[in-house]
C-alpha cells in the first residue's frame, strides 16, 4: 500500500486530505504541531506524530519510519491578523518550514 504524509493533517483542511485519501486506498500518516488543530480530527488507525515541520529530523525520520512516497504540504498560518503581529513567525512557519518539508523529501 502506497503512504502519503499529510503535514497539518490534524487541522480542518488536512483531516478532510487525510480522509480521502483513505477513501482512496492510501494510507496516510500525519505530522502535526497542534498549533490550530485538534487530534480528535485524525481518524482512528491513522498514524499521527505530534511536531513541528521546522524539524527535518522528525520529518525524515517519519517519512522513513513509515516508507512514504508522497507528501501533501497543507501545514501553515493563515491568518492575516497574526501575518501582521507576527510576521517573522509567520514567515518562518511558512516559507521555511516549506523549504523544510521539501529538504526532508530530498
């Protein structure tokens, strides 16, 4: 069977990632802070793995851990009103924590 990991996987966008690609035969594995998601939104027999997408080790670890060959990279702040707060933070959860995910991949 063909693994995918879901990063953010337990927030309201990737919960739906995850149950679809369940529905369509793909086991998915989760990473997820927790930072606007809620573990109750992983479904049961889901591999979920509490952290952060700025740990590359984690990620590689996890990816390897669990024999995965694709990923789908819906983790990140959306919020405009903490964009403007907290910028740096923002950018960092975003803009590196994607060229984290990607550098894991590699």
């Amino acid at each position: 069977m063909t693994t995918w990991l879901v990063t953010g996987g337990a927030g309201y966008i990737g919960a739906h990632v995850v149950r679809a690609l369940q529905a369509a035969g793909i086991a998915p594995v989760v990473v997820d802070d927790l930072s606007s998601g809620h573990a109750a939104f992983v479904p049961d027999g889901v591999p979920f793995v509490q952290g952060t997408i700025l740990d590359r080790d984690l990620l590689v670890a996890t990816m390897r851990e669990h024999a995965v060959t694709g990923v789908i990279h819906v983790a990140g702040f959306k919020y405009a009103g903490v964009s403007v707060q907290r910028p740096l933070h923002t950018y960092e959860q975003n803009v590196e924590g994607t060229r984290i995910v990607l550098a894991a991949m590699a």
